[in-house]
C-alpha cells in the first residue's frame, strides 16, 4: 500500500513541475547545461527512512550547502572562539557574493557568504596523512553516508573563473583573517564547492543535522551536539542570505542552498529535507526548491514554532503501590498493614521526553509529595528522549529525596536513565511487580516488624488451605512429600502437565514466561504460597525455578488421585479450596488489570 | 521538600546579583532612578506553573518587550499580508532607535526597531467601544492574565522628550506607512512602552507565546497560532537588535528585553523565561537579564537545536491479537480459528506526539503491512499531542487502508483523534478488550461462518463443564433454575456473595469494577459462558449487567451446597472443573498480563 506522505510528495512534485521560472546557472559550462526539467525531493528521518520522489539520484554539485559542513569542520577542528576570531555569526543582509567584511578586522559577516566560506575553508589543515581537502570531502561523505567525489569538469571551469573568489581569498590574507597561502584556499573552497551529491545525499546530511550530528545509517556520530547548534543557527539566521526573515517567518527551519540547484533543510530532532532542481531565482535559490521547502513547511507545520512539543507534563500516572500490588501472597496481617501503610509508597510512571520541561514536572511532582511518602518507584521504562540536564536534576532529586531516609528506585529495562541515577546507590528493577514487591516489604518491615515477611510457613498457615479444618490438613500432610531445590534451579518447565500442588514453606521461587523471545519474570512466590495448579488450565507456558534454597510440600498429582478414590469428602473439600483460591487469583489479577487499563 | 528547580534558579540568583556592570536607562527621570541591584528570575510552564526568585513582583515600564504584543494584535486585525505592506520581517543589524526604513517604500525593516513598531501601533484602531490604546491595553493584559496598567509618570516623561520617535512618526506619516494621526500612533506607542508589568507577567506572557496562543493560567486564546509562529519569528531574527546572530547561535530562543530592565525568552513548547533588573549594557538590554538567560539555555538545554525532541517514532508496540485475547470464552473451533488467523488482526499502540514526524512513522507503518493484515486497531490512548497535519494524514491512511474491505478501528477514550478519524466511519472503542473482541468476531465470521459466533448454547457444549461425563452435566442441570434478565438488567452487585454459577445460553453480559470512582468494564461474556464463580474470591467488586436479553441457567449456591450432600462424588467432580476452569482464567490472564509488561 503506498503511504500517503509519498502520495503528497509525488502531489506536490507533480504540481511544482509546472514552475517554469528561472535558469540554471550561467556562470560555468560545467552548470548552465543542466537540465532544468530535473527535479527531486527527499525527505529523510532521524531514523533513516528516505522519501524520494523524482530525480533523487541524479548527481549535481553541491555548491554553497557545503559551507555549513566545511564550517562545521573548523568548528570540530579548532573550537568556536578560535573559529569566532576569524568568521563572526551576524547576518549580513547581502547576497551570497557581497564582500560583507568589518571594516577595522576584516572579519567576514558569517560562514554562509563566499567571504566567511573562504575564511572557514583556509582553517581545514592536512592531518593523518591526508591534506586539507581530503578532510574536506571526508567529512561530507561522513554526513552522506557513502564516499562523495568531485565533479573535476566543475571544479576547473571554477578555478579558471574564479576572480572575484579569488580577490576575496588575498583580502582575507590582506587581514591575516587568511593565515596562510589563500591560493591554498580559494581552490579548496573551489573544490569543495564541486562535491558532487544527488538529492538522497543531501537529505541525509540535513537529517545527520537533525539527529544531533549522528548520521542515521551508519550510526557515526559525525559531528558533537555543540557544533550541530552552530551550524544550524548560523543556517537560520543567515543560510538563505538577503530573505533571512522572510524565510524564518514562513518557513522556519534551517536552510541552506547551492547555485547546483541543490536546497537542505532541517526540522532538528525529526527531518532532512532536500529538493534538487537547478533554474535558479535572482538570489541564486533554486525556485522549485524554495516553492517546495514553502509549501513542506506550511503544509506539514514542520516550522520550529509549530513543530515544538506543547510540553506536557512527563508524568503518564502516579499512584499509591496498594492500587497495584505485587501479587506476592501474604498473611492478613501482612495486608492489613499494607492497606493502611501502602500511601506511603508512590509509583511514578513517566512517558515522554525528558528534556528540561519534561524533568522539571517530575522534580515538581515529587518535591511537593507530602513528608509521608517514604518511597518512590520511578518507573521510567516509556520515556523515550533523555538529555543530561534532566538527568542531573533527577539526581539531584534522588538526593534531596534521601536526606530523611526516604527512598527511591527506579524501574528501568534499558538503562539510559539507571546509569547515571542509580549507579550503585539506588535500588533498580526491571519490571513493577519486584519494585512494588521491594517497597512492600519495606514497609512491612519499617512499620511492621520482620514477622510480616516469614522466611518459614507450616501447613496450617497456608492462605489457600484456609476452607479446611485442622483434621483435614493433617490428613492432606501425610500424603504429601517433601522436596528440596537449591538456589538456580528449574522446578516447573515451561508447558508441563499438571504435576500436584507445590506449597512453599521456606525459600522463594520465580514465575516467568516467554513472549516473542523474551522471558518476563511476572510473579516471585514465598513461605505460604502454592504453584503447579496453572498446570491445570492445560500445559501454561510458565517456568519456576528456585530464587534461593527452597523447601516445599508436594502434593502430587498421582496423590490428589489416590485421595478422590480413597476419600472423595476430603478430595471434594480440597477441590473447593483449590477453586476458590484459583478465584482470589482471579479477582487479584482484575484488580491489576483494571488498574493497568484505567485512564 | 524544595524542587532541585528552585534551588538551581536562587544559586543562579545569588550568583549573577554580583554582577554590576551597567546602569539604569537614564533618558527620562521615572526611570533613572531605578534601583540597579533590584533583580527577578521567572520561568513559567506552559502548565501554568511560574518559579519566582528574587523581586518578581516589583513593578516596572514594559518599553519594547511591548513591540510583540502590539505586533501581534495589528496581525490579528489586519492578516499578514496587510500588516506586511506597512512593516517588513527582515533584521536590520541596527540599534532599536535606528530609522532603518526602505528608501524606496519607507517601511520599516521589522516591527522590533521603534519605526516599525510605531508602524504596529498606527494600525491599532478603536473597537466595540475601546479606543486604540485600550485595545493595546487589553492584549498585554490578557497575555499576562491579569489587568495591566499605566505609568502615567513615565508616559508623562517619554511624550515630552521623546522627539526622535516623534519624528520617525512624522517621517512614517510621509511615505504613508502610518495613514493617519501620527501624533496619535506615537502617543499610542509612548503609552504602551509605560504599560507596567513584573517579571511575573512577564514570563506568563512568554509561557502564553510558548503554549502556542493559549494563556496557561486564564485558558484563552490569545491570538491564533500564525499569529505566534509570526511573533516567535520575528523575535527570534530581530528581537536582540545588533546581536541578532550571537544570540541565535549561544541562546537559541525568541526573545525581547526593553530599556526598563526587562527580558523575556521563549521555549516553544515548554517555557516562558523573564529576568528583571534594570542595569543596561550599551545595546540597552538588562546586563544580569543577558547573563541570566545565556546561562539557563546553555545549562538547561533550551537552545532550539537541543530542546528538539529527537523524533522517535510514535508506535509503542503493535502485536497481533492473538497476543492479547479479549478474554471471550470461545469453543474450541473458534479458538482454533483465532489460533490460525488471528494475524489478520493487528493492534497498534501509539504514544507520544502525532505531529508531522509522528504521523510520519505510524502511516509508514500501517502502509507496509502485509495484505493479509485486514484489520488494524489503532490505540490512541497514550498520545500526548496531536496536529492537524497527523489527523489529514492517518484519515487519508484509513481512506487507503479500508479500500480492499480491510478495516481500521481506534482505541480512544479522550476523543480528540477519534474525532476526526471515525465521525461515525470508523468503530470506535474505549477499551484494548472491547476492540479485540470486535477484530475477534469479525474474523470468526469471515473465514469461518457465523456458526463460530452461537447465539444459543446447550450446556454439554460448555467449555466449563468439559472435564464431566454426559450424565454428570445432566444431574447437575437437573439442579438448575432458569432465568431470565432484560437488557440493562443488574444481574450481579459488586461485593455480593457467591450466589452460584450462572451459565449463559444466550445473550451477553458485561463485567465491570471501579476504580478511583471510574467504572471500568473489563470483559462481556456470551453464549457458552459462565459467571458468579468469582465472588468465590470473597466480594469481589465485580458488577455484571445485562447488554440485551439474556437467558442463564443458575447452578445456586444452595443448590451446591445441598449436592455435596447428596451426591459428594459429582460435587467432586463440579469442584474439579471448576477449579480446572479457574486456572484456565489465571492463565489466560497470566498471558495479556505478560502481553501488557513486555518491553
């Protein structure tokens, strides 16, 4: 089924192919014979999908769209105060061609005029066996993600004809904004100039941008955070020369274009866009180009104020852990203190990015948690974007939150945001059942005492044998056997028949189960508590193994057999039991689920 | 407990009232005296949320962080188009009290430099009632969500002295850029340069802006979203003045600061930002006001380039609903045929924002599913915010989805995108359970005949009573009492005790619980299907109802009570199914409960 974003690309290609407007330009050969029927957009995502639609292979050199990257190399290479002291950032309000220096230093406007591209081109030294140029082109390729070559035809017809190029490169050596040979420069501003891309490279590039400087097929994290920043605010404010305002106004993103025909923009943090189509408007903008950056922006709100996130709060739900227990079975005692205890456990389940606006709701939300809640279970398994900002005042939450002996945990199956916020001092889980298990017997312990968590049980205490007098356990007990696992191993394979009933009377065990390749550990059982009976829905695909040394009571399948032959009144009382402990389960896992299904 | 938020804005506080360099604008008395060390820090949430440090309710002029606001109010009244004609959007690297007009046209480069803002104000007519001024009034005040003021002493000061902007008013009336009074433009301009605001409204007039129009406190609409995106623009290209790209490539953030001390920023999406504190560097903006909001978007990441969310995608999980059974006891024909086709059915979760890069993954998505995929549930529940853009394009993907017969369903239980997406095209459910049984059914009947779907069902068909012989099941019926109940009836009350076990012959009940005063419905039962089994639990908070006509044979808990009696080895046999039948739930349970954990 086709998508219907290519359905509007193909739209909007079809219809901007009647814009007959401009000619390719005159100034070289090697470009006034281009075609200017050839017309391509792209789109590219941070996640490395490519929308093309027209001419998107075909090659055309890219021109004046190299400067950023060649700026964005001396950045890399020498730092933005050194860069800053030879190109400065300020708009020139000229076109690509004006001169534009300061008349006492002689400091181009910005790194987007062929002064400022000249200025940055000169920075780009030879290093590991390979000259300045040769860096020049690596770092393209880098952000294309396959090796670029130089159109050799363009690159000549350029060097021969150059001569305002050329003035510009020996005014710039005049004020030592050159430092060394400025015929070294000039012709590797020519050159770089020539690169050839085809409209899928430039796509690319623009969504290496927009991906933080992290190229997103190959994974290469071209260029830092910091230098994406400068490169792309220079883009805003002086990429699309003498319209800057007009440009940010309509269509707010940064931009670069190329006398090839060539246009990138960005949509930071989600999109790389090209359009490649070489008859050129009077500022040397491909018309096509800027008609189709217009119409994306507008039409798709990719402008940097319509594109932003109304910054909702992070916090998808909170609430105290007696609305989702662990399910572990425990003593009416044990529940009774939890029933009243439980408020001073809060989950706090985030989603979201949690970026500045996003961190500082959960930092508000927890501050202002009255002094009773002793624990927070932060489970942060939906978030989906994390800067170190966030990261750091979550930190420093976690410590505020700890002065008085209050904890907090943190339900993580990734690890992004553990690493940092736990990193050995704080408790972390991979799912909520054993976080909420954690804080349970936490405060059974703190407002308890430690006879709320039994490390031993005998039969008569058993919760699921409650319906039965004290003759009829006895008599249960004698047919039972004893077993004992050691910690690690596998008492219950995954789909095994019905096998008896297991009852713990030391140790703990783990259910899990297998979805999709993954094993989910949903349940751990202790002292007091029965397993093997889901066998008897008909083979579940749950494993148990033993969490430490375990001791249990089997009363096995072939028993419960015997006992309905031998003595069905004792049987028929056991089956009820079984029946309504399997419904306290059900009951149990409702409550869970209607939880989990709320809002 | 106080926020890490708050403690990091007081150091911040602390740290920059060291700095003082500058001094108070001089021009006029009301203003030179000032006290240079009084100093606010405010940030506002687009929630409504505002921290306040240092003296953020001491009164100050507005002056030029003014120009927005009347800016935006002359593009709500006139359009852009008109507004254009009068005042361009370009920067004009000049001081804000440069003339800076055309020469040809006489307009003003931007409405951020005093002609152009003059201009604004010239286009501000009387309405309903309220002069110019008033109208100008009013939009500050209902920016800031408090009815704002006038310092009489300081337009008293700035109307006798301030004959540069008289004369750029005069020289505006001559190339008819202002049509009318001048005089009354410039006493309209002075005026709203002495409208009196705190760092307070300040930052709530930003958060305003950020939250796209919408005043976080009040709830109005300001102005239109364009009208934002023009303002933000504007503010971003011109509103530093000669310091327009440094701004943009350190700071990042819209912004204006005015002579009177102020400075206010803007986080699309998440944040207003103002500082106060009238010292002036030689540009006239706040010294600490430039310090303080360098450093809040170098340290907190709001630079636009960082603040972008990396645009992940917007699909949560999707799984066939085989992963996920509805819960509906079904034969085991039926079952089987869900076993083998149930992938016709997929379900899609969506979380995050559905703006343009959000959409974007989940039409690619539905796009590439295999043909054999006919129907999609779309669960929009987790979505946070969604855009015009998103909703045209999933309706067009539903359009293309359902032109082969295949179906699209949507989960919502809030209704924004169901809204546009089903308008009565599309079922609509607010549950994952509801919209599964409905993929479920739809299935059953197109591959395997409406026979899979029963109406009626005897009670030897009934999977509970699978495990008993023939005549067992025909002993037992002999117990039963037939019943019937109208659609809506209530059969079970929560917590009512067990009262026997209901089969369904035909009809469907629906089960459903409370939670946090939210009634939740969780499963409906149909024909050959039981309930009344889990009040065995003891009370559960389960209500059954009636969803038509429905007929059941009770098995009554007095009943059981009187065959374990008479016949103990049939109660046995009763007992065993029903404890079999009870671990088949708390497996089928265990299953969407590990679904719903996974990841």
């Amino acid at each position: 089924m086709r998508s219907p974003i290519e359905r509007y690309l193909r739209d909007l290609h079809q219809e901007l192919s009647g814009l007959k407007d401009g000619v390719p330009f005159q100034g070289i050969p090697a470009m006034a014979d281009a075609d200017p029927d050839d017309f391509a957009i792209c789109l590219a995502t941070v996640d490395g999908h490519v929308y093309e639609v027209g001419d998107s292979r075909t090659d055309f050199t890219i021109q004046s769209i190299s400067k950023p990257f060649t700026y964005g190399l001396a950045l890399e290479d020498h730092g933005l105060d050194a860069v800053d002291r030879k190109v400065d950032v300020e708009p020139s309000g000229d076109a690509f061609n004006e001169i534009s220096l300061a008349h006492d230093t002689g400091r181009p406007a910005n790194a987007m005029i062929n002064a400022g591209a000249i200025a940055a081109a000169s920075l780009i030294k030879g290093s590991g066996g390979r000259d300045g140029f040769a860096r020049i082109l690596d770092i393209h390729s880098r952000f294309a993600g396959r090796s670029l070559d130089v159109s050799e035809r363009a690159f000549a017809s350029e060097s021969a004809t150059g001569y305002r190029n050329r003035a510009l490169a020996h005014l710039l050596r005049s004020f030592d904004i050159i430092e060394d040979d400025p015929e070294r420069a000039v012709e590797n501003y020519f050159r770089q100039c020539s690169i050839r891309v085809n409209a899928r490279d430039l796509a690319l590039m623009g969504a290496t941008l927009a991906n933080g400087g992290r190229q997103p097929l190959t994974g290469e994290q071209v260029v830092d955070l910091e230098t994406v920043q400068r490169m792309l605010s220079v883009m805003l404010t002086c990429g699309m020369y003498d319209d800057a305002g007009a440009w940010t106004s309509a269509v707010g993103l940064p931009a670069k274009s190329g006398v090839g025909g060539g246009l990138m923009a960005v949509l930071p943090g989600q999109l790389g866009i090209s359009v490649y189509s070489p008859a050129l408007d009077p500022h040397g903008s491909s018309v096509r180009g800027i008609a189709a950056v217009r119409r994306l922006s507008a039409e798709m709100g990719l402008h940097f104020v319509k594109a932003a996130r109304i910054g909702r709060s992070a916090i998808r739900e909170h609430f105290p852990i007696t609305d989702a227990p662990s399910g572990v079975r425990r003593s009416r005692e044990a529940i009774d203190l939890l029933t009243e205890q439980g408020h001073r456990a809060q989950l706090v389940e985030l989603h979201g990015d949690l970026l500045f606006a996003g961190a500082e709701s959960v930092v508000r939300h927890v501050s202002s948690l009255p002094e009773e809640v002793e624990i927070v279970l932060l489970d942060v398994r939906k978030v989906d974007e994390v800067n170190d900002v966030a990261l750091n005042l979550m930190e420093e939450l976690r410590q505020k939150f700890e002065v008085d002996g209050r904890r907090m945990a943190v339900i993580d199956d990734a690890g992004r945001i553990s690493e940092v916020l736990c990193a050995g001092r704080t408790p972390l889980f991979p799912g909520s059942t054993e976080a909420i298990e954690w804080a349970e017997e936490r405060l059974l312990r703190r407002h308890g005492g430690p006879g709320l968590v039994p490390s031993t049980v005998a039969l008569p205490d058993f919760a699921a044998l409650a319906p039965l007098t004290e003759e009829q356990i006895a008599a249960l007990e004698e047919r039972m056997e004893d077993r004992e696992y050691h910690d690690g191993e596998l008492i219950r394979r995954s789909g095994q028949k019905f096998g008896g009933i297991y009852f713990i009377v030391s140790g703990r065990v783990a259910n899990s189960t297998v979805r999709d390749g993954h094993r989910v550990r949903y349940t751990t059982l202790g002292p007091g508590m029965t397993f093997g009976e889901i066998a008897l829905g008909g083979g579940a695909p749950v494993r148990v193994r033993a969490e430490e040394k375990v001791r249990v009571r089997l009363l096995s399948a072939d028993a419960i057999e015997r006992l309905e032959r031998d003595d069905p009144e004792l049987a028929l009382a056991l089956w009820k039991a079984v029946a309504v402990d399997a419904y306290t389960r059900v009951e149990q896992n409702l409550q869970e689920v209607a939880v989990r299904d709320r809002d």
